[in-house]
C-alpha cells in the first residue's frame, strides 16, 4: 500500500466528501432537546448507513437517552478506538446566525472556504475526518490497516448521561490498545497538536446564612451580621497576595513540570498578549512567577462562577439578605485528589465564619486530572504525522478544561487517549455561525491517514 | 375646656371610631399598582368628607400620580402640621392571609383585640388616631385649641415621588410651626416614642467589568481576571477588624453622643439578645465596643444588599463573568455629607482596583440624616403627655432608618418633625395579616389628645 495514493484519493474526493458532511449537517441532532429525539436517531441512522457503505459493521445501540452507534473492522496490528460524537448543540439566538443553522453550505470568506453550519466543527466535520480517511484508505487498499473500533456517542453536548453505564456495560467490545479522541483544536490555529494533559474538575456550592430571614437594614444595619459580606471575605481569603490557593493541602499531587516540558512550551511562542487582548484584558492574573501557558494548562486554579445574595432587581432595596450564595469550581492537576480538595476547602470555609453564621455545601462535579503516557511510542508516531502534514511542526499540549470521555476510557476501559482535532479558535462552536474551515477538513482527514499510516507500519 | 372630659369621650366614642377604620380600611388604596387608582382616589374623598364632618375645610389635591389631601382649620396658638399617608401596600402573597386583607374585622388573640387588615397600621389606622382626637375635641369644645393643617399623602408606599414639587409649590400654605408625623411605632411595643434621630441613607450600584465577554473557565481560568473575586475583594476591603469603614473620611461629621444621651438609653434597657435572637443571631456585628443601640441609631454603616454575577441558576456552569454587581447602601449619621461620602467611596474603590478592571457606579438615593431641635420645649411638652398616657415613660429613641418625609419638612418647609407613633413590633406591616391592637388605635387618639393639650396650654 502506498499513503500516498490515499492521500492523493483523499484530495480528488474532497468534493464527494464534504456533500457527505453536508448531508449528515442537515440533520438538527439537538440533544439536549427532546423535540430533536427523532432527529437524533435519524443521525445515528445515517452514521451506520455511512460505515456500512465503507465495510464496516455497525449498528445503532439503544441508551435510556439518544443512541451510541458503535462499529468494528477487524485487522491486524493495534487495536484502536475511535471516539466522536454526533449531537450537537442548540442553537438559540437563532437570530444571530446569517444562515439557518440546518441549512449547511460552503462559504467563501476572506480567510478561506468554510463550512458553516450547526455542528460543522463541534462535532459531525471532525468525526466524519476520521471515516473520511477511513474510507480513502479502504477503497485504495481493500482493507483497513488495523483492528479498529467506531465509538459515535450522542449526548455529548447534554451531560453523556448514558456514557459511563454504555462502557461498563460494554468494556470487553470497546477496549482497545489507544482511543483516538477527535474533539479538540489546533494549537492557535496554526500548530496541529496532541493534547496529554487535561486539568480536572470540582464543583462546591455554598450557601452562607446569618439571620433566619431578611431583614430591613434601616431596623438591622449595623448590628445584625450580612452573609454577603461574610461570603465576599471567605472568596477574598481563597487567596494569597501572590495569587496562591489557601486552602491546606491543596497544592498536594501538583507535579512542577520538566525543563523539557517547559521549554517546548516556549517553542509553542504562546502569543498571551493576543489571547488575552482578544477579551479585552492584557495582564496574566494567575499565580505570580509561572507563565500564562502554566496557568492555563498545568497549574490548578480556584475560580468562582457565580455569585449572588441580595436585592438584584431594578432600583434598590435595603434588605439585609438572610442568606449569600456562590459557585465556586476548581481546575485541578496532577495527581491532586478532588475528594481530599472538598473536603479541606469546606473545612478552611467553616474556619472562616464568624459567630451566627451557618454554611451548606452542595457537591458538584469531581474529577481529578488527566495525564497521557506519552512514553508509549504511539504518541510520537503520531506526532510525527501531524508534523508531516502541517506547515508547523506538531505539539504536546495542555489542556485547561476538562474533557471527561478522556478520563473514562482511562478509568473504565484503561486505554490511553489521543486528543487530536482540527478545529480553530474562531470556530464559533456553541455560538451562532458555527463553522469548520474546509483546509481543517480537508488536512484533517490527511492527518488521520497519516496517522493511521505511522501507527500500523 | 377639659382634657378629661375630651379623653372620655374618646373612651365612649371607640366603637364609632373603629367602625370608621373599619370603613376606610376597605378601601383598597395600593398606591404602586395602577389598577387600584379610582380607589387611592376613592380613598382620598373618604378623608375629605371625614374631615368636613368634624368641621374642617379640606380638598382633595391633584398631582401627576395620587391625589394630597390638605384640610384647614383656623385657631389661635401655635400652628401644628399633621401628617399621614392613607395609601397601603401591596397584599401579595395572598395565600399567607388569615381574612381577606381588605374585608378588615377586629380580631380577638390571646394578646388582646386586633384591627386586622391591609393599613390597619401603616398608615391608616395611625393617621386615623389624630383625626379621631380632633373629633373628640371638636365634639367637646367647640372648637379646635390650635391653627391645624392636615396633610395626607397616598403615595408614600410607591417613593412619594409627587411630595416635593408638591411641598414646594404649596409651602407657604404647608408652613407651620412644627409638624407631627404619625407612622412609627412604641419603642419595643411598650414605651411611648418621640424619634429625634434619623439616619440618612445613600445608595451605590457597582459594575466591576474584567473581559469583555464571559469566558469559559477551562480555556481562561487561571490566567484571566475574574471580577466576581475582585467585587468580592473590594468588599471584604470596605471594613477593618474593628467594623469600622475603611473610606477615607467616612466618619467626618459622625458625632459622640452626650453622656445624657447614653445614659437615657441604657435607662430603655433595650433587650438587644430578644431582638437578635427573633431573627436567629446572637452577637451584635456592628464596630466592636459600641452599644447595640447605637449601631442601630446612631452610628453610620455600610452594607452590601445586593450581589450577583456569572450562573446563578440549577445546576453549574464553568463560566467567567465578564462582569459582576453589587449594591451597597450607606446609613448616615450626624452631618455626614452623602455626596462626598458618595465621591470618597468611588475613589476608594477605584484605588483596590488590579490592572485590566474597570469599574462603574450607578448612584441611588442620598439624603443626610436627620436630628431634631429637641431644645423646642414642644419635644419635652409632647413627651410628658405621653408618659402621662402610657405606663411606661416615654423616651427620645433614634431610628436606624430614614423617613424622608422629617428631612422635607426640614429642608423644604424648615420646621422640625416630631415623629410619634403607637404600632408595634409585630404589626406586620408590609407583610401578610397586618394588624393594629385596639389598645394602639385608643391609647394613640388619647395620645394625641393629651399632645395638643400640652402644645396649647
């Protein structure tokens, strides 16, 4: 077989192709809106008709919500699992989009060709990339270079409810040697990347309460103590003058990272400055002496994301609240344990509280972070591809949220991810105008020949 | 004439006294909800014909919203002002009544009679006290003993926003020698009341602004500025460990009180544990070595009424506000000046600002305190003939919140207001089942009999 000729099918049959995503874009697979539960199945529908058109065995797998679509290919070499997702998001302010979300189509723009359309980067034009190389390499060589696994899942965009049972349920049929993730981006838009780290997740909210009830701060003001005071020095006390978490323990299982690490992170040329000046703001705010990249991708951060107590209507009332609430989330890494952080966080806010003053906590989401062994070998097979493709050499990289179907086939199936997408910055996923550059298309599904290729010679 | 032979009258008359509350409590006069216009106005011709029964020459007023009600009488002596509001507030929820809130019915309780329903005691049935000492008088005498002007507001529950221009349009007719004002209340439900301290009050909405837009905490956390916590900084910041406010200047104007003044207070023997401890709190949180009476009265402070920013709903959401909000409010004491006060907080929150934050101010109200000339021997006449009606002494008491009505009287038509009223504690005013004890309604018309008596002698 030759990769060459796959990629050169691959360049002729961009046209078929995209019409094939275009398809799959007009169909409205809103998950997390039971009015598009029909449109959901008609997606997984049109995915097993898909692979099925390539060879592929696949079936629609009922869940309790919209259904997974899993298909196999057997081979020899590695065993790998593919993971992408078919739901997509809503797409309120429906007036903000300047075509109809379902109504997908090419379109020329100043930086380039793009797909527009709900979906066409978040997540149906990254998944079809991969069957894409799939079928290109099927149709020049007969077969498949190696045992893989097709994994569409359908609730991504509303929670994965249905995501860890399906995997317990199915874990001798799902393992396999490495799943290939393909829901990211590249590196500023420019640098294809790998991502092997991922920051995890924990959610608290707290509820500070003084008096049994709101009271008239004309009658009370000044003598009777307000929970939105007492709340706003426990967030002002989370941390230090040198923008450190205060909580005991936290930095336990915070690796510092390698020089090697660090400097390839120089390499990257992070343009900060851009990606802070695009929101309007132009200094790093998190902890003094590490760089904006460390704050991102490697450092462990404690953030509140909502707060509220109070009179918040029009005009003004002068009550003194009863109660005084907040969100507060943390990014954690490394090994730091989310269960040991909840548990000392709840116990430095209780030693924070005056007299009179009560706290309830409700427990959010706990999910330490990940780390990819990038000593298996794969990894720099892959990342060599990548390079090979790309103007940019390729890259490991950080990743500052949190993306859960890496943890699981790590915790539930024990396989390794690689986190490989070509979306950009400006994508515009979750908002109006959604789109997927055709060069993202088009060099993503060379990337995954490429890959396959490197993986299995 | 004969104050006995007035008081007895008043005695005998009750019945017929109550079934007129009775009659004027039915009438819905919301004055905030436009669908009860025709009754605020019904409601004012009620009072004009209650005045021209007892001889007294009055009009119904128009203004851009609810009509004044200013009648007249001439006499020799001094020149008394009489004010009152016959608007009520808003009933709702209506589901936590006992009755219907305008079907009003004296209730008998284990504490004694009741007048029950909306205004009963704020400000229907206190207004009412006046009118019916007035009658008594009339009925008695002949005559009134003094120049009265009686002066109804009904938009007092809705931010009276047609008194001033109508204070000022009228002033010469409004002007008189010192005002009596009847809507407050017996200090702890059982001592007679003179109020000769009001605090002033100014309100401050605050926008701290970071990034232009909301961010997601996985791709910015750590490295972009968060202003909830900056909000929350800044708030904490507005105290010391002292309680005290931390703005430069703030207590300038904030006086000690005499000696005389403490020492009468402690003689109240206030029970500040009954008045924490019915609300859920123990400890006065006030600035440490200050009496609960005078956090209450007679110092100034600075509370947070108000706070929001980023998700506040179900669930959790890992955003970033851009922005988020609070509302502080201020009670003043003494001559502190609102407006500086208002200048020298903006630049003490502007100077805790971190780089990249921006921060807007929306003013609310701002209005000084009020302290009346208690030298006028009417305080000292008007207090003795209460100490002669009820069994405890009465007392010059400061109120912790503004009553702007003193401030105008002041300001605008430059008499003092003494401010003397008989509800209680537990009246429920602006809340569901508000009620007015028998006992407030007869002692407050015997009250008032005595207070003119005193004032005329």
């Amino acid at each position: 077989m030759s990769l060459d000729a796959v990629l050169s099918r691959l360049d002729a049959d961009l046209p078929a192709a995209t019409e094939r995503l275009l398809d799959l874009l007009r169909i409205p697979s809103v998950s997390t809106d039971p009015a598009y539960k029909a449109d959901c199945d008609r997606a997984a529908d049109w995915l097993v008709a898909d692979l099925a058109s390539i060879g592929i065995q696949a079936e629609k797998r009922p869940t309790p919500g919209h259904p997974m679509v899993v298909g196999h290919v057997e081979g020899d070499g590695p065993h790998i699992l593919f993971y992408g997702h078919y739901d997509v998001q809503p797409v309120d302010p429906l007036n903000l989009w300047n075509r109809a979300p379902f109504d997908p189509a090419i379109e020329e723009t100043p930086a380039g060709k793009v797909i527009r359309g709900r979906g066409s980067s978040d997540d149906k034009g990254q998944l079809m990339t991969f069957v894409e190389a799939c079928r290109a390499w099927k149709e020049e060589n007969g077969t498949l270079p190696c045992r893989i696994t097709f994994f569409f899942e359908g609730e991504e965009e509303s929670g994965s409810p249905s995501l860890i049972p399906f995997m317990k349920e199915n874990a001798e049929e799902l393992k396999a040697d490495i799943a290939l993730i393909c829901d990211t981006g590249l590196f500023e838009s420019s640098t294809p990347a790998i991502i092997t780290m991922l920051r995890g997740m924990l959610g608290e909210e707290l509820t500070i309460k003084a008096a049994t009830r709101d009271l008239h701060s004309g009658m009370y003001g000044g003598v009777a103590m307000n929970p939105i005071r007492v709340l706003s020095n426990v967030i002002a006390n989370l941390h230090d003058d040198q923008g450190r978490v205060t909580i005991p323990g936290f930095y336990d299982g915070v690796p510092e990272l390698s020089n090697e690490i660090l400097a390839s992170w120089d390499d990257l040329k992070f343009d900060a400055e851009g990606f802070l000046g695009s929101v309007g703001l132009s200094v790093p705010a998190g902890e003094k002496g590490r760089r904006p990249l460390e704050m991102i991708w490697s450092r462990p951060t404690c953030e509140v994301n909502g707060i509220w107590g109070g009179y918040t209507g029009d005009g003004f009332k002068t009550v003194l609240p009863g109660e005084a609430h907040a969100k507060i989330s943390f990014r954690l890494v490394g090994t730091q344990d989310p269960h040991e952080i909840r548990k000392n966080f709840r116990k430095h806010v209780e030693g924070m509280l005056p007299p009179d003053v009560q706290v309830e906590f409700k427990a959010h989401g706990a999910s330490p972070a990940g780390q990819m062994s990038i000593e298996d070998p794969a990894f720099e097979k892959a990342k060599q591809a990548l390079s090979d493709e790309w103007p940019m050499d390729a890259a490991y990289v950080g990743c500052g949220g949190s993306i859960p179907i890496a943890g699981y086939f790590k915790s539930i199936l024990g396989m390794d991810a690689m986190l490989i997408g070509f979306g950009k910055d400006d994508d515009q996923i979750h908002s109006p105008n959604e789109k997927y550059d055709l060069e993202s298309f088009h060099k993503g599904m060379r990337s995954w020949a490429r890959v396959l290729d490197a993986l299995t010679k």
